[in-house]
C-alpha cells in the first residue's frame, strides 16, 4: 500500500508541476525505486546501495538535485537500516550515504549548506532507527526474562507439590512391595496410602493448571471460571501447614516452631512451608536408616531460620547437586535469603539445640549429633527480595 501510494503521488506531482525541470525523469526515478521499501527490512543494505547509486546518477544526469518532494520516502531506507540492519551493513551502508553526499557536493549539485543539513536530517532519522532498535531489543530480553522466571516457578511449584506426593508414593509402594510376602495386609495399607497421596497431588496439579489458566477469568460464563477464580483465591500455604509433614511414611518427623511467627508476610510462610516439604520428601528418599528428621523454624530477630535435619547415614560420596536443591536454592535467594544443604559432620560442634529431642532443655554439653543430612535457610522476615542465595551443592534431590 505504501508502494502503490508513493508511486501515485509522485505521477500526481510531476503532473502538477509543469515548472519543475526534469520532473519525468524524476519521477521515474521514484517509480522505480519506490518498490525497494518492500525489501527494506530483509535486505538493507542493498536496497541503501541501489536507491542512493541511483539518486546521485540522477542528479548528476539533472546536473542539481531533485526537486520532487515524493523523493522524501528515501529517508525510510537509513531508518531501516539502523533498525534492522547487521553491524557489518550499518557500518558499509553509512559509508553509502556518506560518499553519496560526499560525492554530490564535490559535484557541485549540493551546496555546503544543503549538505550539512542533510546530513543532520539523515543523523536524526539513522538515530530513532537506532532507539527504536535498543527499544525493540530491550523489551524482548525483559519477555524473555519475564518467561524464563515465569518457567522456573513453575518447575519449582511442580517439583516441590507433586514431586512430594509422587515420592510418598514410591516409597510407599516399595514398603509395601517389600513387607507383601509376609504381611498381605501390608499391600492393603500401602495402597490405601497411595490412593489419597495420588489424590492430592491431581488435586494440586490441578490448581497449578487452573491457575496457568488465569485468562478464562476474562469470560465468566465459560466452564471452569468459577475453579480457577477459587484457584486464583485461595490461600497458600504456610508455617501453619507445617504439622501436615508429620504425615506420611517413615522416617518419623517433628516439627517445632516458634511462637512469634504471625506477622510473617505470605511469601516468607510460603518459602519456608516449600523448603521444609522438599527436605522432608529427601529425607524420606534419600536418608539411608534414618529414624527421624526434626524440622525446625526459629525466629533470629529480623531471620527466619529453618533447619531440617536426619539422623541417616552419611552419603557414600558426593554427588551433582540435582533440580531439588537447586529449586531451594533458587527460591532463597529470591527472597534475599541463603540456602546450604550438605552432610553434618558426626566430629563437628555440638547441635546449639542441644539433644535430639528439641522438645526438652537444651544442654549444651549434651551429645553430639549423629552424622546426617541438614538444610538450614535464613530468610528475612520482611521478604525483601536481594541477590540469589547460594547452596552448597549435595547428593540428595
């Protein structure tokens, strides 16, 4: 459409104006080269070399420049060029439009004055083709980021819910596979725990999905708004679900929270429900005749201290860190937070808990802790987002 306009207003001026001199061959020029625009995006540099060659032949043939104001569209190609162009064809296509005015005041066909401003105006058009580039670029590595953290927390959310009941359903299967043979009533038990583990994980993808989902809240009539507006709604969890980990199949788990933890706002709860449950989930996996994990949540003036702790066995030898830790890792730090994970040394200082039983007196002179697997995290209680928390890579995820 442009093409075509171009090309009928330069046949109308040239009509309407019997006074300019070689206005047919200008506008021939213009017809000519009119159609270029529609390569001017993929070929930039090209089209530069063939539209501003073929202006100076003209205006040397004419011997002074045009006149035709249609020859304005020409200022189109530059833009296109610092907007879409490589560095290599910027570099060789400024070079075009230099010489090309170079070229024509040596000729004499354009005063010095002329020729600055032109230059000027060629500047300016070169520069918002260069803005509108930064521009265009700079918004595509804000949506790209935008979907790469967009993606993370999905993987995280993922890992962390349903990653959690899909582990109780292993280790509960393989339990109950194991003690089938001698007590047939055990297959019985194991599936029944399967059965409501399998529930809330559908559950739970479910409400993931829903909430993915979020744009059936723009029609409030279509099937499955109402879900997903509850979805949207719906609290999430916190310090107060923590009791829910004591739940499930051994090793035992205790939880012990402390008492000022009401004002804690709901990502803080939610970061601290999220790396406790995973703890928990690799404990249970990963925690070779381990007997009981204690989770702890303490409160350390402007912290929150989480630890999550096994009297296992300690890992054969290390491994990679896997999606597990580094989700915990990820969700710490996007908090301001830090995150270690990694195996207690048995020779190491005594637990400042002092015993095992974290419900009794602290003795500081107590036992030493038995060598296991501890996940401490320090969150502050405000939130306040800072750079990535680091971790110490580990065997377990």
């Amino acid at each position: 459409m442009l093409v075509c306009a171009l090309v009928a207003a330069a046949v109308l001026e040239g009509a309407l104006r019997p006074d300019a001199p070689w206005r047919w061959l200008e506008v021939t020029t213009v017809v000519l080269l009119a159609p270029l625009l529609l390569w001017r995006r993929t070929h930039p540099l090209r089209v530069i070399a063939v539209a501003f060659t073929a202006s100076a032949v003209t205006s040397t043939i004419m011997g002074r420049d045009g006149d035709l104001y249609t020859t304005v569209f020409m200022l189109l190609l530059p833009y296109a060029l610092y907007r879409w162009g490589s560095g290599r064809e910027i570099v060789l296509g400024s070079a075009v439009l230099l010489g090309n005015l170079g070229l024509t005041t040596a000729l004499g066909l354009t005063g010095l004055g002329e020729a600055g401003g032109g230059l000027v105006v060629v500047a300016a058009v070169c520069s918002a083709g260069a803005a509108a580039r930064f521009r265009t670029g700079l918004r595509s590595r804000e949506l790209a980021q935008a979907r790469l953290t967009e993606r993370e927390r999905i993987a995280r959310d993922l890992h962390d819910v349903v990653g959690h009941h899909m582990s109780a359903v292993a280790v509960r299967a393989q339990a109950g596979l194991a003690a089938s043979a001698g007590r047939p009533e055990a297959a019985t038990e194991a599936l029944h725990v399967i059965e409501a583990a399998a529930t809330r994980a559908l559950a739970e993808m479910r409400t993931i999905v829903r909430v993915l989902r979020a744009d059936e809240l723009d029609e409030p009539h279509a099937p499955g708004a109402a879900a997903t507006a509850a979805a949207l709604l719906a609290p999430g969890p916190s310090i107060a679900h923590l009791a829910s980990l004591r739940a499930g199949p051994p090793p035992q788990v205790d939880v012990h929270v402390d008492d000022d933890m009401d004002d804690l706002p709901a990502a803080v709860g939610a970061a601290v429900y999220r790396l406790a449950q995973e703890s928990v989930t690799n404990a249970r996996r990963h925690a070779r005749n381990a007997t009981r994990v204690v989770v702890r949540v303490t409160a350390e003036g402007t912290q929150v201290r989480l630890q999550v702790s096994d009297d296992g066995d300690p890992p054969p030898r290390p491994a990679s860190e896997g999606l597990g830790l580094a989700g915990m890792r990820e969700r710490a730090g996007l908090l301001g937070g830090t995150f270690v994970a990694g195996p207690r040394d048995p020779a190491g200082p005594r637990d400042p808990a002092g015993p095992r039983d974290p419900a009794g007196p602290r003795d500081p002179a107590g036992p030493r802790d038995p060598a296991g697997w501890v996940v401490e995290a320090v969150l502050p209680r405000s939130g306040a987002r800072a750079g990535p928390g680091r971790a110490r890579p580990g065997p377990r995820s």
